[in-house]
C-alpha cells in the first residue's frame, strides 16, 4: 500500500518540476486541442445562427423568380422564354454577390447614401413597432381646443385684373393706369384704351398662398388695403404692373370640431407617434455610450 503524500518521506518536488512535467504531458495537449477545436465550431456556429444562413450559399426565393415572370410579362405582355428567365436569375444573383462583398468590405459603413437610407429604414421600423391606443372622443375634443391654430383655415381671395406690361414701358405705367383705372370707372370700353388689347383676367377664389405663389407676397400685403369691388392700382408683381379688383375676400376662421374631427385624429396621431419615436429612440440611445473625439474635432 502507498502511503498518503503527507505520510511521505521523500521531498515533495519543486512547483517548477512538477510544471513541466504536466506540460510536458500528451494527455493535456489532448484537452487543449480539443478546446481550442470546440471553442472555433462553437464560433462559427454562432455566426451562422446570427445569419441564419450559410453565407457561401445564394438561395434565389421563388417569390423572386415569380416577381421576374410578373415584370417581365408586364413589360414584354408574354411569358419569358427559358433563356430569358436565366438571365434574370443571373442579374439577381451577380447583385446578390455584389451585396454580400460589400457588406464583407463593409463598404456601407464610409457610405452616406448606404447610412442614410439604413437610418430611414430603422426609424420605420420603429414608428410600426409603436402601439398607439385610439383615442376617444374626449380626448380628441380637448387635443382641438389645446390646438385650435392648427386647423385655422386660410383666408381666401377672388381677384381680378388687368395686366399693364412691364420692361422698358414702365415709365408709362402710372399714365396707363390712370387711364384705364378711368375707364373703368366711366364705363368706358377697353379697346378704347391704350392699344386696346388689354384684357380683364379673374382669378377664383383661392388661398392667400396659393395668390402668394402667383404674384408674390408684397403684391398680396397691398390686396388687404384694398375695399373689394372696386378697382384699383397700379400693384406691382413680378411680371410686371396690374390695375386690380378684389372681388371676394374671406377671413380665417376656426370650424367647429365637427367639421375638422378627422383632422384633429389624424393630428393627435402624428403627435403621438412623434412622442413615441422619441421616447423609442432615447431607449435605444441607452445602449451606447457616446464620446466625441475633442482632437479630431478641433482639426
């Protein structure tokens, strides 16, 4: 029988000895191996589940061959021929190869346009994964009273008038004018005045920006001072001169809820989904810390 170590009388060996001789043994080399060995499968088999597939293998989805036969017989109203739809198959496949090297060189990390449009896909994602109740009509109620601006219409306006020229005639627009604010007002035929080819043109009623768009905003400022019915001018636009007639004038108001409840719910949703991209977006942000490189910066 071997006695116990402690019962032993020969001197333990040194740490040092007894080191090497573990390293030195086959039967360890056998554990690392086989650690290392596994730890590599275990790896790549993660990455492979991260993917969910073999990235040496291009699967073309049915669905895509069938998206080629619709496009094709949209474009060309026949089936493709055998040839045809091969080489379709082969125009997805290139582009798939292209795609999967460039994510492999990472080329969408230095690319705005690549960054920009990942960017916007995320934010849709996150404005779909947003669950937003329906609100009930108290609540849409007291959203319009908080907004009553918001859905204040636009004044609007009827004008008509009579178009003076401009170039090298303005310094004969004031007389012009004159001339046919007169016969206007006596009643006098058109043709009668200038070379009697001007012209009453009315415009219906529409926004104040929408006549913004068409004369310009100074032109549209001196249409307030205006008593409508009545003609008057010379106004300057950036066509030139005009004599005008404000034929209608309608204020801004507020319409009663009633009139507005789909705008006011589709307002009330857009805040709301803002509020939750925001508060999304900031949960998000809480997984990374953010360090701003002072030296780059400053160059």
């Amino acid at each position: 029988m071997i006695p116990p170590l402690w019962q032993s009388r020969r001197r333990p060996p040194r740490f040092s000895v007894l080191a090497a001789a573990i390293l030195k043994s086959p039967l360890l080399h056998f554990f690392v191996v086989g650690a290392i060995a596994f730890l590599a499968l275990a790896a790549a088999g993660d990455d492979e589940e991260a993917t969910g597939e073999d990235e040496s293998v291009i699967v073309v989805p049915g669905i895509e061959v069938l998206r080629m036969r619709e496009l094709f017989r949209a474009r060309m109203e026949r089936d493709p021929a055998d040839g045809e739809l091969d080489a379709m198959i082969h125009d997805y496949v290139r582009d798939e190869v292209m795609f999967r090297e460039g994510l492999r060189a990472k080329l969408h990390l230095d690319d705005n346009v690549v960054r920009r449009r990942m960017v916007e896909l995320v934010e849709a994602l996150v404005i779909q994964s947003a669950a937003i109740a329906e609100p009930d009509e108290a609540e849409l109620r007291a959203w319009y009273a908080a907004h009553q601006d918001r859905f204040r219409t636009e004044r609007r306006l009827s004008i008509s008038h009579i178009y003076l020229g401009r170039g090298r005639e303005a310094d004969t627009r004031e007389e012009l004018a004159a001339e046919v604010l007169a016969a206007l007002r006596s009643d006098t035929p058109l043709r009668d005045v200038g070379t009697g080819r001007l012209r009453v043109t009315s415009f219906p009623t529409r926004t104040e920006s929408q006549v913004i768009s068409t004369f310009g905003e100074d032109f549209v400022a001196r249409l307030a001072d205006l008593e409508v019915g009545t003609w008057n001018g010379p106004l300057d636009s950036p066509y030139g001169r005009h004599v005008v007639r404000v034929d209608q004038r309608e204020d801004s108001t507020v319409p009663a809820f009633e009139e507005v409840r789909d705008d006011v719910a589709s307002d009330w949703l857009r805040a709301q989904r803002a509020e939750a991209d925001t508060a999304e977006l900031e949960r998000l942000m809480q997984r990374y810390e953010v360090i701003e490189d002072a030296a780059e910066a400053a160059e």
